[in-house]
C-alpha cells in the first residue's frame, strides 16, 4: 500500500493534457441586483482533488460554493460536474453534499438522527441507515455522543457531527464552507490533519471554502485565490506562496517585501531592477518582464538575512538600520529601515536559544539576499 | 450595588402590587362570600360555586366561549403562521412593505371599529349571526398576533438548517414539516396559547358579530352585571382567574425547567 505522502506527491492530474476535470466553472457569472458576486470566472477540479477557495470576505467564495450545492443559479454561465449540466437541478437531487460554517445541525435531533436524515431521504434500508451511522459515528470517534442532542456537545464535537452528516451519504464532492472557522487554534490544527486524512480514505473530491491562508495552505492539492469574484491565481499552495502570479496574490499570501520599479537590464541571466526609491535589484528570476517595463519585485521575509555586519558576498546587499523588532518566539521579524527610508522586513529562525550576533533597536544592520530569492511581478 | 431593601423600595412594591392586584384579590374573596350583598362580608361559604354550576346560562356561555376559543385559535394559528413565513421568507415580493403592514394594523385598531366593520360586512353578504360568524371574527382579530409571534421567532431562525436538510435530499416540503416547523413550534404553541386566550375574554368584538344562541362567558357576565353583581359572577370570574393563573404557571414551570437543563447540558459539554 502506498503511503499518504506519496499519494499526495503523484497526485497531479491538473498537469496532465488528458485529464478530465471533474468539475468545471464555465464563465460563470453570478449578479445580486447590481452586485456582481462572481465575474465570468472559468475553474477547473478535478477528481479527488482538494481544492480551496481562499479570499477575503465578499470575494465571491461562498457564492461559488452556493452554486454548487444549487441554492444559487448562475446568471450566466455553466456548471458541470462529471461532465453533466447542474442549471435547474435543485439542491435535494445534487449529488454533492455541504459542510456548513454554522454546522446547520438539527436542533430538535440526536446525533444519531442528524446523521441518518439524508440517508433516510435516500429511502435506504433502516438496517443499512444504522450500520451507516455507526461507521460515521466510528469514523469521526463519536461513538458514545449517539443519542446525544447537538446543544449537548462541545464546538469540536459539533464539527464532527456536521461532518459525518455530510459525508454519509457518500456524495461525488464534498463542500465545506469555512470549516474550521468556529474552532480554537490548537483543535483547528488537528483538525486539519483529520481532514486531510478522511478526504484520502473516503476518496472524495473535497472544496472547501476559507478565508485562512495558513488553512489553505496546509490542506489544499490547489488554491483558487479570488478576488472581487474573479480568479487571480490557481496553483499548488507551494507555487502561490514562492511563484506568486501577480502582486495582489504576492501580498495576499503570506508577508512579503515589494519594491515598484522599472526593469533597466534585461539579459539572458536575469535582469536589474532599479526601484523607484533608488535601490538597484539583481535577480535572477525575471519572468518574462521586458526591459523598461514597470514591475515589482517581491520578496519573501524569511529570504532576506540580516546581520551587523557587512556580509562578505551575497548578490544583493543593503545597509539600514534596525527600526523595529517583533520576537515570535519561534523566530524573530526585524523591521530594516534601509537608506531612503523603506522599511525592509526580514525574518530569521530562532535555531539556537541565544543569538552570538544580538540586534537591537537603532542597531545599524546589513540585509542580504541571494538573486533568486525574489520574484519579479509584472501584473 | 445595593440590594437591600430600602423603605423606598417596599412602598413602591406594595404600591404596584396593590394596585394591580387588589381589585383581583377582592373579587376572588367576595365569591367565598356567605351573604347575597356583594360587599358586605357575611362568612365564607362555596354556595355560590355550587349555584354557579346549576345556573344554565352561564355555562352554556362557558361552554360556547371554549368552543370559540378552540376553533379560532387553531385556525389563527395556522393562517397567523403562513403570514408569517410568507413575511420574513418572500422579501422580494411586490407591496411587502403594504401587506405587513396590513396584517399588523389590527393589533392597533380599536375593537370598536374592527366589530363594527365585521358586523358591516357579515349583514352585506347575507350571513346570519351566530357561532359561525363569532368564530370568524375571532380569527380575523387574533391572526395578527400569532403572526407577530411567529414572526420574531423567524427572524431569528438560522436558514441553513434548511439548506442543510435540502443538500441533504429532502425537497421544501419535507424540509418544512421535518425541521422548520418542529423547530419553530414553540413559537406556534405560544401563538396559539395567545389567540385562545385573546379569543376567551373578548367582549367587544363579540357583542357586534355575535347572534342569538351564541352567547359567550364575558358577554353573559356583562349582561348580568348590568342588573347587578351576584357573587355567583363573583364565583365564575374566580374560576377564570384560576385556570388563566395555572396556565401561566404550568407554562412558565415548563420553560424554566427547559432551560435550566439546556444550560446543565452546555456546561456538561464545555467540560467536555
């Protein structure tokens, strides 16, 4: 048997020519009144995939989600899964079942009762509809919570149950709209895991619905990242975070240092940037930027270095000074104000318990970066 | 802060309570009175229960004011309670704003004019007074408020229960009988408790819609006292009082023992 990981790490049918998407946006629109919620948007999922919709609030997220489920009609536009048209196929006859940020559980039902409603709907054998719940109720370690009440159960218990409800019905696609949104950190964590888990052994396709990055990051194949009801960026959560597709996405993911400038050499090595601040970049991942093209250049905090003393080589050095400090714990981000006043933020890892090299407030510091630490946004 | 009790305090309570409660208070104890003089005390005696239960009119009007009640509170109910979902449920239609407005007018229109413009339109179409009329007017008055009570209920109903249920494959019908109405029942139970009650001490209304053979308790009672008070209505008002008070507190036991086990069992769960 194959292990997690290396499901996970095959598993990339969005890069093969003949993969059949499972499902797919085609320009898609979705208008309240003069509010456009979803702007011609185009998106492919494919089988087994977990995807994530990662946006701020009212970028068009949930309404994609609500039109999968069918409590919303596109304006325009199509939806198909497996290959079939959903317009006017109404929520009870989808074949996709919902995790719902509130969890939606029956008040006035038992544990048991919620899990078996939609089994029951489906007119399945009571034998069947019992043995179902036990294997729910097993699956999501709620076994002795059965003929509880959901306003008898804690936050985490609840999460559990909503889940288990959905999947039990086996649907083609899960939807899960924010989650772990009601969840304190550490239960979110595990919860994660959990997740991921469950979507491998159940064989799901999974789109969940997040305004947290870190949770996107942490559990998706691919991220959808929306904007005002358009699709910025698709991409494995590590090229988004390291290959951003445009500023927006750059800055929306994540910490990220930007400098805005003209690109002044272009070569076959990569090109200089000279920001409009004065400060002169070289990089070695320039896209296809042209030369003399208006572009930014971005980069990562944790790929700057920072020392107090000038470092003996490294592509790119500037000389600041240490205008604030934020100590995490874990690791430390320095705010570098450099020469002509921008504030550069750099992070280091806090590897060792005490720093040979201390910085403090007003220190003057060195910050460096390789010349293919950063990216060079065009858009 | 200061809880005790400061001689501002208790003469304000016995001031309010008395004077909500005094008249009550001595009605409930001239019904024991021995005497036919309604206010003079001559020692305590139930003879007047017991003449009360052998005086026909009075309970056929008890028994016609139970029948009313019954009939309209169900039927206000149920249209009190259609109004409602269409209110809070269908904002988008053409004159919502007109027709709420039009189902919670008679909440403040004077019983006067509410009778006397039913009375107008039951002599236009020809009906005869009596029961039936009665119990329509009844409807017609009690409706709003079991839509005004339903309605706070559904505003603050949380519509993904029902999308829940739907996703999960039962279409709006099933949907509604299975998790809408069992979960808003509570507010219909009180709606209706509200219509039978309004329905049962109703005199104006009444007095305009009714007809021969369809007396009710409060109208007997006023066609009565206008001869006199008799410690016999002194008994039946008793009674009334009674059975209103134990429905009360029956009711407010129910509630308050439900939420006392709803918050034991939070803090169960919070203790995990």
């Amino acid at each position: 048997m194959k292990s997690l990981g290396n499901i996970r790490r095959e598993f990339a049918p969005w890069n093969k020519p003949d993969a059949k998407p499972y499902i797919q946006f085609k320009n898609v629109t979705k208008r309240f009144g003069d509010f456009t919620a979803v702007n011609n948007l185009s998106l492919s999922i494919y089988e087994r995939e977990f995807f994530a919709l990662l946006g701020a609030s009212g970028c068009g997220k949930s309404t994609l989600l609500r039109m999968l489920a069918g409590f919303e009609e596109p304006t325009s536009g199509q939806i198909l899964l497996d290959g079939q048209d959903l317009r006017g196929i109404p929520p009870y006859r989808r074949p996709v079942n919902m995790m719902f940020q509130s969890y939606a559980l029956f008040p006035h039902m038992t544990v048991e009762q919620n899990i078996a409603f939609g089994l029951k709907q489906d007119g399945m054998p009571k034998a069947e509809i019992e043995q179902r719940v036990t294997d729910m109720l097993k699956l999501v370690k709620l076994g002795q919570f059965a003929k509880r009440k959901p306003h008898q159960l804690s936050g985490g218990q609840r999460q559990r149950v909503a889940l288990a409800r959905a999947v039990a019905k086996r649907p083609k696609v899960l939807l899960l709209d924010e989650p772990l949104g009601a969840l304190d950190k550490k239960l979110r964590e595990e919860t994660q895991f959990e997740l991921m888990d469950l979507q491998q052994t159940l064989g799901l396709t999974f789109v969940v619905v997040t305004h947290d990055q870190e949770e996107a990051m942490t559990m998706a194949d691919r991220i959808a990242i929306l904007d005002k009801g358009e699709v910025m960026q698709v991409a494995t959560p590590a090229e988004v975070y390291e290959a951003p597709g445009s500023r927006f996405v750059a800055d929306f993911v994540g910490n990220i240092n930007m400098f805005e400038g003209k690109v002044a050499d272009r070569d076959s090595s990569g090109a200089t940037i000279t920001s409009a601040n004065g400060v002169t970049i070289r990089t070695a991942n320039a896209g296809d930027a042209a030369a003399g093209s208006e572009v930014a250049f971005a980069i990562r905090p944790e790929k700057i270095k920072v020392s107090s003393k000038k470092p003996e080589n490294g592509d790119n050095v500037m000389e600041g000074e240490i205008y604030d400090i934020a100590y995490l714990g874990d690791m430390t981000i320095f705010h570098v104000q450099l020469g002509n006043g921008q504030v550069v933020k750099a992070s280091s890892l806090n590897a060792t318990r005490a720093t040979e090299d201390p910085l403090s407030w007003d220190d003057k510091a060195w910050i460096s970066f390789r010349n293919d630490a950063g990216v060079v946004l065009t858009r | 802060m200061n809880s005790s009790w400061s001689r501002f305090n208790i003469t304000a309570i016995v001031l309010g309570f008395a004077f909500l409660y005094l008249p009550i208070v001595l009605l409930v104890i001239f019904s024991f009175n021995e005497s036919k003089l309604v206010t003079v005390w001559g020692g305590f005696s139930t003879k007047w229960y017991v003449s009360l239960f052998h005086n026909q009119g009075l309970m056929d009007a008890a028994w016609v004011t139970i029948r009313v009640g019954l009939i309209s509170a169900t039927m206000a109910t149920v249209l009190g309670t259609l109004a409602a979902l269409a209110l809070t449920r269908y904002t988008r239609f053409r004159g919502r704003v007109l027709f709420s407005g039009m189902v919670f007018a008679p909440l403040v229109m004077p019983e006067v004019i509410t009778g006397l413009s039913l009375l107008l339109l039951f002599v236009a179409v020809g009906l005869d007074r009596g029961f039936f009329t009665l119990t329509l007017a009844h409807i017609t008055f009690s409706m709003c408020f079991v839509a005004v009570v339903v309605q706070s209920r559904l505003v603050t109903f949380d519509r993904s229960l029902e999308e829940a249920a739907m996703d999960l494959g039962a279409p709006p019908v099933k949907t509604f009988f299975q998790i809408t109405l069992p979960v808003i029942l509570p507010a219909i139970i009180s709606g209706w408790m509200l219509a039978f009650t309004l329905s049962i001490d109703d005199l104006v209304i009444s007095s305009f819609t009714s007809g021969p053979g369809a007396t009710t308790l409060p109208m007997k009672i006023y066609s009565q006292v206008r001869l006199g008070v008799t410690p016999e209505i002194n008994a039946a008002c008793t009674i009334l009082i009674a059975i209103v008070a134990c429905g009360v507190i029956a009711a407010s036991l129910v509630n308050k023992r439900r939420e006392v086990q709803r918050l034991r069992d939070e803090q169960a769960a919070q203790r995990g």
